[in-house]
C-alpha cells in the first residue's frame, strides 16, 4: 500500500461492502503507481472490474499511472439532465404515448443501433469534437454545449489511437441507449431542498424533468478491452508488477499511456456525442406528441466513468493529477472555472440516478469535496448481482410494484428483473452519507413517472 484507503460509508452501506470483493478492490487500487493520499471509495461501491464502481484515485502527472481498469468498459458513461416548461398535472394524459414515442427515437438494447451507418470519416469528427460536432451536424444547440462537463469534447482526443474494430463498433449506435443500468426517464421534481440553488438550476416543485444515463456503447467498450491487453503486455517493460490482473496500469508519460488517454479522451467524446444526440430525439418525441416546440433545457451532462488532468490542492500547492473516476460523478465547488458561470455562485450539478422505482437527486459540489478531488457517487449502487436477480425475483411482481406507484415502464422481462428497485442500495442512505460528509448539498429530489429501459 502507496496510501491509505477511505470509503465514505454508514454502517449499513459497509455492510453491504463486505459482501463482495469492493473493499479488497480499494485495498489493491492503494499500489497503483504515482497515487497521491487516499484510495477513495464512496457510499454507492460495489465490485467491480479492477477498481470498485464507485472508486476514485488521483496519480501525479505526468509520470503516475493511468489504469483502464480504474475507468471501466462504458467509457464516458454519464448523465445528462433536461429541464421541461410542464409540471406533473400537464404532463400525465401524454405520459404513456411520450413513452412509446421515446422508444420509437431512441433504440434500446444490446446491440442495437440506428438504422443508418456513419462513415468512419464522421466517426472520426465525433471522436475528435464531441457534442461540438453534434451542433454542427444540425443536433441541439450552442447552449447545450454550455451546460456539459468540458464543453462537451477532451482536447486531448486522438482518434487515431482507437481501433478500426471500435470505429466499426460505433457507427450506428450514436443516439442510442444501450442495455444494462442504461435508461431513460421522465421524473418529477418530488422535493427542494434548497430554493435559491434549485432556481439557478431551474427547478421547482413539480416540475419535469427527463434523465440520460448512458455512456460510449461499444465503441468506450472496445476501446477498454484493446488497451487492456496492451497494459499487460506493457507491465514488464515499465517494472509494474500488480496484484489484480484486472488493475493492469502503464506510466501516463508511456507510449502506450500516452495512446491509452487518447483513446479514451475520444471515446469519451463519443460518449457526449451519444447522449447529445438522445437528447435531440427526445425533443422530437416531445414535440410530436405535444403538437407544439417544446423547450427542454439542458441542466448538466456529467461523466462518471473517466481519467482527467485536473489541478488539486496537494498540501498547500496546486499540482497536477490524473483522476481516475469508475462510477464516481465530479462534484466541483462553487467559483470553480470549470463549471458554466451561471452556475459559479452555487456550484457544479451533481446528478445522482437511482433505481427504476425510487428516487434520484440533483446536489451541488461543496469545498469539502476537495478532500475526494471533487468527486462523489454515481448512483445508488447495486446491493444484488444481475445473476441473483434473475434467480429470486419475479418481474410480474415488479411490475405490479411499479403500476402501484404510477411508473410507468418500457423494459424487457429481463430488464425489469435485472434493475429492479431492490437489487440497487437504498438512495436516500447513499446521498445521506455524502451530505453527512459535507462533499455535497441536496437540491432536489426526482420521482421517476416513467422509465424506459434497454
């Protein structure tokens, strides 16, 4: 062990840890080289693949490690969320048919893609320019890339460092969903917590909202898996030897560390491209079922599975570092030049899903947080794996809870079991911890009306 290791967790939600590998997983992140302070895990760790999802670790620059295990396989998976004019009263005799019409624009599934094909030469442009070639392919507008976490493209992207099998991977799928924790949801804001925030957000009781969670697709998956193998066979050159194979790391300066961050900087481009593009197909949906221009707003897009250069406070001196983010949402403090200005007297969004039937939240990045280097949950957790799942619980029953709240779901019979509300932590609990902590502040919490999922 480099650092200590500290996990952000109540009694119960440690409890919870011990019953898979997570802790172990945050034990090992503790030798990666060139890590600073701490090996972090927050209230929503569970295992994952080499770290924990959940875990968060800031080596130095330029010569610390950079780990495609400490990013995971949906790179630039994130969250995006959009603000509507209606509140809940207006919004429900359309509800079912904005469902339905949501599943018409945006394929959902494993595998699935758009009808059309992109030239690789398009492909390209999107790896290098995010959500800014969105704009300029005609999706959304300038404010949009306003309200995305760095502006919606890492300049750092080189295309040419990923694979034509990954390239190939993502010609169909920009504007598409995907499978697993993957969804759409039409929310309500159910509670404020802080009116003054909540109004430079845009938010009030009552109010819809509408939540992307989705990241890279196979594109960010097979981009992880190519510099996987390369890590490995990489290791011995550079003298890393690591306990989890999983964990597999190369110097950040390295080639291959150096091809690695381009990769994923341009997959992660790809990612808010993605959601850039579900977002304007969700605004067709809107508009087709409500038969007028609908204005829904872009509050924040945030990654929560990515490596970034960022400046933090290492005793009393500001320095470089890679941080490392798996299942980890930035939370940036008020007056931070990263964040848009409209939104430097209150702090950066933070966006935190729950589960299919219960809440989500919206919070605000406090000065404390620099303690994680600015970084906080994800989401709830999962409390179950997907095989337990699919073995104990019956998606009939599901539903049936479901219908009885008035959620309405669009999801398969395997979905539906495999997301159900029980088999994530208890949300409330995790966002608890991280207000306890002073990391974040609550603004608003969100009650799903209806979900759609892969």
């Amino acid at each position: 062990m480099r650092v200590p290791a500290r996990i952000y967790a109540s009694e119960e939600i440690l409890e919870k840890c011990l019953e898979d590998d997570s802790i172990n997983q945050l034990i090992n992140m503790t030798a990666l080289p060139g890590i600073v302070n701490y090996a972090l895990a927050m209230p929503d760790a569970h295992q994952g693949y080499g770290f924990p999802i959940g875990g968060v670790a800031a080596v130095k620059y330029p010569d610390g490690a950079i780990s495609p295990g400490g990013i995971g396989f949906d790179e630039n998976c994130g969250v995006r969320l959009l603000c509507s004019e209606f509140n809940d009263a207006e919004i429900q005799p359309y509800l079912e048919k904005l469902a339905d019409e949501i599943c018409r624009q945006v394929p959902s599934g494993v595998g699935r893609g758009r009808g059309k094909h992109l030239s690789i030469s398009q492909i390209d442009r999107i790896l290098q320019q995010g959500a800014q070639e969105m704009v300029k392919m005609g999706y959304g507008s300038e404010d949009d890339i306003e309200h995305c976490e760095e502006r919606g493209k890492i300049k750092h992207a080189d295309p040419s460092c990923v694979s034509n099998q990954a390239k190939m991977r993502g010609r169909n799928q920009v504007g598409t969903l995907g499978a697993g924790n993957h969804f759409l949801e039409i929310q309500k804001v159910e509670q404020i917590f802080d009116e003054k925030t909540a109004k430079i957000f845009g938010l009030s009781n009552g109010k819809i909202t509408v939540m992307i969670h989705s990241g890279s697709r196979g594109l960010g998956h097979q981009t992880c898996d190519d510099y996987l193998k390369i890590a490995r066979r990489a290791m011995p050159k550079y003298g890393i030897s690591v306990v989890d194979r999983d964990l597999s790391c190369v110097p950040f300066n390295s080639t291959e560390g150096q091809r690695f961050f381009g990769a994923m900087s341009a997959a992660s481009n790809y990612g808010w491209a993605n959601r850039h593009a579900m977002a304007h197909y969700i605004r067709r949906a809107w508009q087709i079922i409500l038969g007028q221009k609908v204005n829904l707003s872009l509050i924040y897009d945030v990654a929560h599975n990515i490596a970034k250069i960022e400046e933090h406070t290492i005793n009393d001196q500001k320095i470089k570092l890679i941080v490392h983010r798996k299942g980890a949402t930035r939370a940036f403090s008020k007056d931070s030049p990263e964040i848009p200005e409209k939104y430097r007297q209150a702090g950066q969004p933070v966006l935190i899903p729950g589960s299919m039937g219960t809440a989500s939240y919206v919070m605000v990045g406090l000065p404390k947080a620099a303690e994680t280097f600015y970084s906080v949950s994800h989401g709830a957790g999962r409390a179950m794996s997907r095989s337990e799942a699919l073995r104990t619980l019956n998606p009939a029953e599901i539903k049936k809870e479901l219908k009885a709240q008035k959620i309405i779901v669009k999801a398969s019979r395997r979905g539906l079991v495999e997301e159900a509300p029980m088999v994530y932590k208890n949300v409330d609990n995790v966002v608890d911890v991280i207000a306890g902590a002073g990391l974040a502040r609550k603004i608003a919490r969100l009650k799903p009306v209806a979900v759609i999922k892969g």
